[in-house]
C-alpha cells in the first residue's frame, strides 16, 4: 500500500494504494449492531414510489436519483430504504437524508433531476451569492459523469458524503464532498485498473484509423453505476498490458475502501451469430480493441447492463449490449443491433446510459448502421431489450421513416438518449435531426416508409433549408445531450432541450403530446459547432422557485476549432444555471467572474452533478471544479 499525504499526483504512479480516512467524526450514525442490508429502490413512478427498509434499518437513502439496487430498478424520484449502520459496524452507507446521484442523470429513467435539491434555488444561486468554491486535482481528462452518495461509512465514526470521480488514466478518486482537501478520502489508480491505452494508440489502425474523437489516453470513459444496497460502485475500465493487448474490464468497487469486489475484475467477451463485418465463419466476437464504451452503465433488475459503439464510424463495430450479474460478475446475456448488417449500430448516447422501466425492461438508441429488422439489423433504431433467461431480445423497436437519408448522411438517431417520461407509458427520443420522437413503450412503433407511427413527433430545432435534401450532417441542429424532464408548478411537465447553435428552449407535455413551439427558450444560443448544452436540473419537487436548470458548454467555438468534439480540441468551458421554470431568466454563468469561477476546459460531452447544495463540474483540466454558496442570503 502506498500513501503519498504531500504530492499524490507525483510519486510512485504504478503503485495501488487505497486510503479510507477515519477522523473520527461523525455527521450521523445509529447505535444498533452491526450493518443493516440497504433496501432497494423503488419502482418508477409519477413522483416515485418509496423504497422498502432493509433488514434492521429505518431511514432510506433518501435522493432524487436512487437507482435500483439487486431486485428492483429505482423510480424517476424514488427513495430507496436504506438500514441504519452502528458506529463501530465497519463500512457501508448509512441512512440520512441527503439525495444522492448513483446514475447518469440521475435515475433509470434518465430524467436528469435532482428532486431533493433544498439548498439551492432561484433566490440565492447568483454570481453575488454563488460561486466556486474550491477545485479537486485528479490525473487525466473526465469523460464520466461524477457520482455522489449521501452518509457513506468509511470505518470507525468516520461518516462523509463521497464524491466519486474516474480518469481516464484508469484512476478512481473518492473525494469528500463537504472537503476543499484536495486528498481524496481514498484513491484506486491503474495499478488495479490497468494501464490506459497511450495516446500513441489511440489513432492508426489500432483504435481511432478516422478522426480523432478523443485526443486522450483511453481508460475509463462510460460512466459507472453504484448500487446502494451491496455499497458497490461498477465501472468498465480499458487497458494496454505489456504485451500490447487490449482489454475491457468491469470492476466491483466497495465504496468505503476502493477495495474489489465479488471475484472482480472480469473480462468483457461475447460471440454471437452474425454475418456482418468482423464476422468468421459466422460469428462475431467482441473485439476491444475497436469498440468504444461511451454509454454510460445501467442496473436494473439486479444484472449490469453495459453497451458498446465504435469511434467516428470506423472500423468493422457492431453495437453491442451485454448483460452482468451485479452480484457475481458472470455474464448473463449478449445482444448485438447490427449481427448480419454490414456495421454500425453502435449505442453511444452521447454518454447517456440505457433507461430501465419497472419490469426491468432496458431502451437504448443506436447510431448510423443498416438497418433490416428481418436480418436483426437496426441502425438508427430505438430499441427495447427483454432479459430471458440468458438472451437479450428485441421486445419492440421504432425507426423513422427516413432512416437511409439519415444514415447516409451521419443524423444518427443515437446521438441522444432515450428519457422514460414519469407517470406516464411514454418514451421520448431524439437525435441529429433535431426531431423530437414521444414513442408507446408497450410498442414503439416499428418502421414504414411512408408515415412514422409514433404519438407525437416535432422539429425541436430550426431546419436548414435544403432538408430534406442535404448532403452533409453539419449542416442540421444536432440533438446530443440527453433531454431533462420535470414537473413545473407554473407550466405542469416541461422537458428542456439545447441543441447546438439553437436556444435552450422548454417544451410543455401534455398528456399524450408536446406543445411544439416552447413555452420559454435562453436568450443566447449555445457557440457555432458542436455539441451544444448538456443538461441538469435540481429542484425541491415541484415547489416554486426551486427548479434550476444547469448547463455545460463551451465557451465559443472559434473557426479553426468548428468541430471541436470531434477533433479533440480543448475549449473553455461555462456554467450557466437558468430559472427551471421560464428558461428565458439566466440566474448566473460562470463568465461573470471569471477571475473566481473560471473552472478551465469544457469536458466532452459530460453534465454537472448537483446534490446538498453543491455543483460538481467535470473538466478536461485534469480537476473537478466545486460550486456552491459563496456566502449566507
């Protein structure tokens, strides 16, 4: 075990070391005996549905963003019941009531909400009040979204809420939360996760022979998930060893100590039938070296839900779903979207990660690809996936009619993230189109020609004017981070949006369809180029004066730099937050004072996390900035 207190960026980098911190303190804790097991989430549901205790315990883990644990899959505002833990029954996490965000946007519905946002809101969340506060280093770019759990019991009396952050130099970092020490609580490097794959790699023909979509050593990309009731934190790391072989691994972290879990790392394999590109006599075997996992992961129904695309279109790739055990690591299921397609299909989101419905069903959108659902082929598909017994098939599916146009000229349907709209049994898609798709998710509508069969379909962004006729992708408003949905008090359901070089604009449901002209959009468009504004949102439920939206984009985008994402090159970034309720009042942006809050780079498609009174933005300056209140009001 290695411990470096005065300069761990430095030192010994190859050497594992973990380090719990035990001060002694604790902010809540119980007296009975022992740990008691956390219950799980609960169901989905229009303001979701209370979890149950677990065995001994009283108090839940109260939060917006409670993810199913081993035997249920957490509601768009759940509240899963977590059991209370003595003060000397070692690590887990205790009860309490502070929110927690275990997911990428927060649930399985990917809402993107933190409904139990209390310190936070439109009075106090202005540049005279709001600010940053102070930066944590850590040791690469951050490409995953950065978790936070509530009350986590590190040993002993010591209690604090955890930030959790990965690298893509394959190091996770457990910060606490309250903490301008810039030590984190404890620390997992690549020693454990294997070495990233260099950046003299990661172009040619070994990982990117197109573009150059990510200018970076490769580790750890896809967001994890933690599962609350075994205290797990799951994540997929990939790694060069000394013989230059590629592996993607998925590892089960405790969140007390960093420590492996479950028999943890294991192997990611699969080979299926198939004919398509990559295929030998018949088969196609995963191969990592060629398959990206942007999309974050998913845990729903107790098993690990991990999807796959490839970089910029190139390469022989298939979309790939595959589906683990969360509690012995053993490969459950395998699904590819494009088997006997030529390529393509790749489920990449944008970094948002497969929604999960109450019955555990799991909705992904693919990307570019043929498409031919005779031959199992869905480019440009909206998918929903059913686990039986140990094949994943395909329960329902939507493509739009004019899914060869898209793909011949790059609109991946994919290029978004499906959000399971709560209380209702509707989903809602999206991508570079810029069209807004609100699907039945009992049956999602297939595929014709001629009309789309959807509930309700609109163009949420302007059209350019050779459409439907255009020759190249850049010349639409593209869709790429996921929608963020919620309840308003003045406007009932709004789901915000920001496409690049368009408004921040909220769009009113209804039921069973949109308003499709907004109710509110942002003053300033998002800066000319990718990738537009990637969204969250806080509230206090659906009390006035509560909602925030959050957004992160660049800063602008010069001409040398249109296509920044794709290039890999690194532009300031900003903050903004905007009154959840009428989008058209900007609350505070991070510009304002720069000299205070500037935080360095945009990081690539990534969102900020917001939970107690905190905002959390990841960077591409090897930090994660913290802002907060900057005074009383």
């Amino acid at each position: 075990m290695h411990v470096n207190r005065t300069g761990w960026l430095g030192g010994a980098a190859l050497l594992p070391w973990i380090l719990p911190v035990l001060l002694g303190c604790s902010s809540s804790s119980s007296t009975g005996k022992g740990n008691a097991a956390a219950g799980g989430a609960g169901n989905a549901g229009a303001s979701g549905s209370a979890g149950k205790n677990g065995a001994g315990g009283s108090a839940g883990l109260a939060g917006a963003s409670t993810v199913g644990g081993t035997n249920s899959t957490g509601g768009a505002s759940s509240s899963g019941g977590g059991g209370a833990t003595s003060s000397g029954g070692g690590g887990g996490v205790l009860s309490g009531s502070g929110a927690n965000v275990l997911t990428h946007h927060n649930d399985n519905q990917r809402t993107g909400a933190n409904l139990h946002e209390t310190v936070l809101n439109t009075s106090n969340v202005n540049v005279e009040h709001f600010g940053k506060l102070y930066e944590w280093p850590v040791d690469g770019d951050i490409y995953s979204q950065p978790l936070y759990v509530s009350n986590v019991a590190l040993g002993g009396a010591s209690v604090r809420n955890v930030v959790y952050v990965t690298s893509m130099h394959n190091t996770v970092f457990a910060f606490d939360a309250d903490s301008a020490n810039q030590m984190p609580l404890w620390m997992v490097d690549l020693s454990v996760l294997g070495s990233p794959i260099p950046v003299s790699m990661t172009t040619g023909l070994d990982v990117q022979p197109g573009p150059q979509d990510i200018a970076t050593e490769i580790g750890v990309l896809g967001t994890p998930v933690i599962d609350p009731a075994s205290k797990t934190l799951y994540l997929v790391a990939r790694s060069l060893d000394s013989g230059n072989v590629h592996h993607q691994k998925l590892h089960a972290l405790d969140l007390a100590t960093g420590m492996e879990k479950f028999g943890g790392p294991v192997e990611l394999t699969a080979m299926l039938p198939g004919t398509g590109d990559g295929s030998n006599n018949g088969q196609l075997t995963f191969d990592p070296v060629v398959h990206n996992q942007r999309a974050a992961l998913l845990l729903a129904g107790g098993k690990l839900y991990i999807s796959w695309a490839g970089h910029n279109d190139s390469n022989a790739y298939h979309g790939w779903v595959m589906a683990y055990d969360a509690l012995t690591l053993q490969r459950s299921a395998a699904f590819l979207t494009t088997p006997n397609g030529r390529w393509g299909g790749g489920i990449w989101q944008t970094g948002a990660g497969p929604a999960a419905d109450a019955n555990n069903n799991v909705f992904v959108e693919t990307g570019n690809g043929d498409y031919d659902s005779a031959k199992g082929s869905y480019g440009d598909s909206v998918l929903k996936l059913g686990l039986s017994g140990n094949a994943l098939r395909v329960l329902s599916s939507f493509t739009p009619k004019n899914q060869a146009y898209m793909n011949g000229i790059d609109l991946d349907l994919g290029s978004s993230g499906p959000v399971l709209i709560p209380g209702s049994p509707y989903l809602l898609a999206s991508g570079k189109e810029g069209k807004m798709y609100l699907l039945d998710t009992a049956s999602l509508g297939g595929y014709n020609t001629s009309k789309d069969n959807v509930v309700d379909e609109f163009q949420a962004t302007p059209l350019p004017a050779c459409d439907p006729h255009c020759t190249d992708w850049y010349l639409y408003f593209h869709i790429h981070a996921a929608p963020v949905f919620w309840n308003s008090p003045e406007h009932d359901p709004l789901v915000y949006v920001w496409a690049e070089r368009d408004n921040l604009k909220a769009f009113r449901f209804l039921t069973d369809h949109f308003e499709h002209t907004p109710v509110a959009q942002s003053p300033m468009p998002a800066p000319p180029g990718m990738p537009g504004g990637f969204l969250s949102l806080s509230a206090n439920g659906s009390t006035a004066g509560s909602g925030i939206i959050w957004a992160l984009h660049p800063v602008s985008v010069d001409g040398s730099a249109t296509d920044a994402s794709e290039s890999g090159v690194r532009v300031r970034g900003i903050l903004q937050a905007f009154d959840a309720s009428d989008v058209s009042k900007e609350l505070y942006n991070s510009r304002i004072n720069a000299s205070r809050d500037d935080f360095g780079n945009f990081a690539k498609f990534n969102v900020a996390t917001v939970a107690n009174g905190k905002v959390f933005v990841p960077t591409m300056s090897k930090t994660i900035a913290v802002f907060g209140l900057t005074s009383a009001h």
